[in-house]
C-alpha cells in the first residue's frame, strides 16, 4: 500500500533497540481498517528481544538520569519540531493504520507532540523542599529522582499520543523506556522512534517492541530492571498487569476503561449541547476512553433534544475512508469491535431500547457501523453498563439533579464526565458530585497537554500532562544532614 509520504524512511518495520533498527523473521501484517489491505508487516519481538530492549535502557539510564534538566529538555525539544514537520506524512500513517478521518489524525499528531513540548519545559521545574529541623545540629531536605526503566504499554485508539503522554515525562523526569505498542498500530510508534532518533535523544533512552501482548507483557512485568509500567487500556487487562508486577512491587500508572455520562440540564443551551455531544460521542468514531457512553437528558427537554439530536447526526455526520472528503467518521478498527457493538446494541433492544437512528453495520464494509442514537434506554440496560467504543449514543431521562447524579455514578468506574447547565450554583454542585477524574461543564473536548488527565475507582490511577504528570516517574528522597554544631 503506498501512502504517498514526502518522507518514505519514516515507515519503519523492525524493532527499535538501542537505536538500532532490528528486522526479525516473525512479523506480523498491519492492515487498513477501511479497506481490509495490507500496508505492511512489521518485525514482532520475542522475549529475548524484550529482554534486549530492556538492558539497553537499564544501561542508557545509568548515563541519562546524570545529564542537567536543561541538557535533557533540548532533543526533547528537537524532537517536538520534528513531528511537526513530519505532521502531514504522520498522520498520513495514523490514518492508513487506524481508521480515523485525515483530520482528526493530525489533530492527534499535533495533540501528541504538545505532550513532548509541555514535559520539555517542565524538566527543568523539578522542585525539591527543605523542611524546618527539629534541632539545630541537623538540616532536613527532599529530593526527587528518575524512578528508573519505565515499561509503556499503549492501546491501538491513539497509536500517537498514548506514547508521548508517557514517553515525554518519563525521559524529561530522567527515565528511559520500553515500549510496548499495540499490535493494531505499530507504525505511528515505529516512526516517532525515527524522529527521536534524529533528534539526537542517546540510543537505549528510547526503545519500541511490537509483537504478542503474552509474551512482552510478562517479561516487562516480571523484570526487576523494569521499575514502573505505564498502561492505557481495558480495565480487565490493567488488573492483570496490578497483579503481575506485585511481584516486583512496581510503581504503577492506569489509565483504564470509562463510561462516561453526558448530562443535559434544562436550562442547557441545546445547539452548544448538540456540538458537544457530535465532538464527545462520535470523534474518533466513539473509540476513545473520555467520549460519551450515557446520554442523560431531563424529561421536559426530552422530545427537542432527542429531535435535534438526531437532526444533527443524519445530516452532519458522514462515514467512510478517512482519506476520502467530508468524511466526518471512519472505520472501527476490526470486525471483533463492529461484533461487539452490534452485541450490545441487540441486547439493549432486546431490552426495550428503539433505534432513533443508524443500527447497523453499513453497507461500506463489515468495519463500518453508523452513526447511531438509542432511544427508551434505562441505566441498567448493557448499551448503559459497558463501555460501547462505538458510535452510539443511548439517551436516558432523567427528572431531577439528585436522580441524575445517582444514575451517572451508578458505575465501577470514573474517568470523564460532561454536563451542560447555566445555573453557577448547579455548576458547583454537579461538579463536586460527581464521582470521576475529569468533569467537562459545557464542552465536549477538554483534554490538553496542561491539564491532569485521569479516571477515579477502576478507571485507574495516576495522572497524565500538567504539572502533575512528572510525579509518577519520580522518586522522593528524603535527606537528613546531621553534625552541623561541630
């Protein structure tokens, strides 16, 4: 498949340790969502390889945890404005392997590098303290240090800016890292790797492994060498890995699974509302952790806003080839996701749900499912309890704040929340109520570099971007200073 870059080299197949480019005889085929073609196999890698890539970072740790914050910051930095030159022929790859239209592929690509940039600046405001001492004979202090090898392991829904969220703050805190990509998308990673080849960050600081989760997952997890694990992904998959690197009592970061409630008050500005829920819902095609899986909408709005709704859905959103023009909405990124959908929406029907619009897999190809609104649907139904990623959108009524509260933290877990009011006092009290890490009040899209971004209960743990995002690839020393009469 010829994807036409300006840059052929960036489409990498083979491992990436110790800055070297390593071909191996297994590989795997990375396939087109949209068009079921082949684009081109890439080298999987044993545990051998993993093992490999992990030595190689645990020795180029032992030179990059000395070098300045200042010194750090600058191939960091190189490696942002890369990217950004590269923006076009990334998102080119982005698309071809994952499915999503060309232009939410290079907002990611843009979204991404941000990540780089932020953490860029921020390793060089890596604060210590000084603490009051309890006698004059001694001086108290805290340092913060690069906790050590930093194992990512990032899903297929943003094969870019999974990887940077996590790579960005663990080299800037001092950390070096080996990836693990999902299967789906390695490309998008292989060619990131390219880039901080060349911009200058040292061989072993970075390193990228594609192949079996049960194979590199264990051998990450199970390392000594390896001192923290960085993981987006299913909540199911994220209590596995808990469990195996107990054993090694490693420092963990989840972000895992969501179900996320979209709550429409009354005196909400509808049209706003509708733009916000298109963006939350349907980016991505519903495949993102933070966008809407529940619609709450209040009783004596129901009948308007459901009209406009689905107004807005059958004439602005349009599936198809990513590539292609006016294309809002592409694939989803296998036929297992579309059979999953289309489970969870004959289960909630089956249940008294009714198709408002969409239903079905579209007549484009068995990866293509429409755009589609569920109507009469009650909080306990499957559509409502697990997580869709996909493009569907069941509206629940509701008739007061108390109730809607009750229903939209009636879940295991708490990643993203949105609602849309204007009355200040409920903005305030909705806010604090509800039981999730990131609350949206009148906006659809809320993520970005300088904001924290994470679940509560079983959506995880730790805390990507802003100020915060260091913390987690830091260790406190504490250092007392005794002797000091003498």
């Amino acid at each position: 498949m010829d994807l036409q870059l300006n840059d052929p080299s960036l489409l990498q197949t083979g491992l990436f340790i110790n800055g070297q480019w390593l071909d191996r005889e297994i590989t795997l085929d990375v396939t087109d969502p949209a068009t079921g073609k082949v684009i081109t196999s890439v080298a999987t890698a044993s545990a051998e390889d993993t093992e490999q890539a992990i030595t190689a970072a645990s020795v180029a740790f032992d030179s990059w945890k000395m070098v300045t914050a200042k010194e750090r910051a600058a191939p960091l930095q190189r490696w942002f404005k890369l990217i950004m030159e590269n923006h076009d022929d990334l998102a080119k790859i982005l698309t071809a392997e994952q499915g999503k239209i060309l232009a939410e592929a290079k907002g990611e690509i843009a979204y991404g590098a941000n990540y780089i940039e932020w953490f860029a600046e921020e390793a060089k405001r890596i604060y210590g303290d000084t603490i009051p001492q309890p006698s004059n004979d001694r001086r108290l202090l805290c340092i913060k240090q690069p906790i050590g090898v930093v194992a990512c392991i990032t899903p297929w829904n943003f094969p870019n800016a999974m990887l940077t969220r996590k790579i960005a703050p663990a080299v800037a805190a001092g950390c070096t890292v080996v990836c693990k990509t999902a299967s789906e998308t390695p490309l998008s990673a292989l060619a990131l790797a390219e880039l901080a080849k060349r911009a200058g960050i040292p061989d072993g600081v970075i390193n990228m492994v594609v192949g079996k989760a049960s194979i590199i997952g264990p051998t990450l997890t199970a390392s000594p060498t390896v001192r923290k694990l960085s993981f987006t992904g299913s909540t199911e998959v994220g209590k596995i890995l808990l469990k195996e690197c107990a054993g090694t009592v490693k420092k963990v970061s989840m972000e895992l699974g969501g179900n996320a409630p979209f709550i429409i008050f009354d005196d909400a500005d509808l049209d706003a509302t509708i733009d916000g829920l298109l963006a939350s819902k349907y980016r991505n095609s519903g495949q993102t952790c933070v966008c809407t899986n529940r619609v709450f909408v209040q009783k004596s709005i129901e009948k308007e806003f459901s009209a406009k709704l689905v107004e807005a859905v059958e004439s602005r959103l349009s599936i198809g080839n990513g590539f292609a023009e006016g294309v809002t909405n592409g694939p989803l990124i296998n036929k297992g996701a579309v059979s999953t959908v289309v489970d969870l929406v004959e289960r909630s029907v089956a249940q008294g749900a009714c198709i408002l619009t969409g239903g079905s897999v579209s007549e484009l190809g068995e990866n293509y499912y429409q755009p589609t609104i569920l109507g009469n649907v009650t909080n306990d139904m499957p559509i409502a309890q697990e997580e869709i990623f996909g493009p569907v959108a069941p509206l629940i009524t509701f008739e007061t704040e108390e109730e809607v509260i009750d229903m939209a933290n009636d879940t295991n877990v708490g990643l993203a929340a949105y609602f849309y009011s204007r009355d200040i006092g409920r903005v305030w009290r909705v806010s604090e109520q509800l039981e999730y890490g990131i609350v949206g009040i009148n906006e659809g899209i809320i993520s970005n570099e300088m904001a924290p971004f994470g679940g509560v209960k079983e959506s995880g743990m730790g805390r990507e971007g802003s100020k915060y995002g260091l913390d987690d690839y830091l260790e406190m020393k504490y250092i007392c200073m005794g002797g000091l009469d003498s």
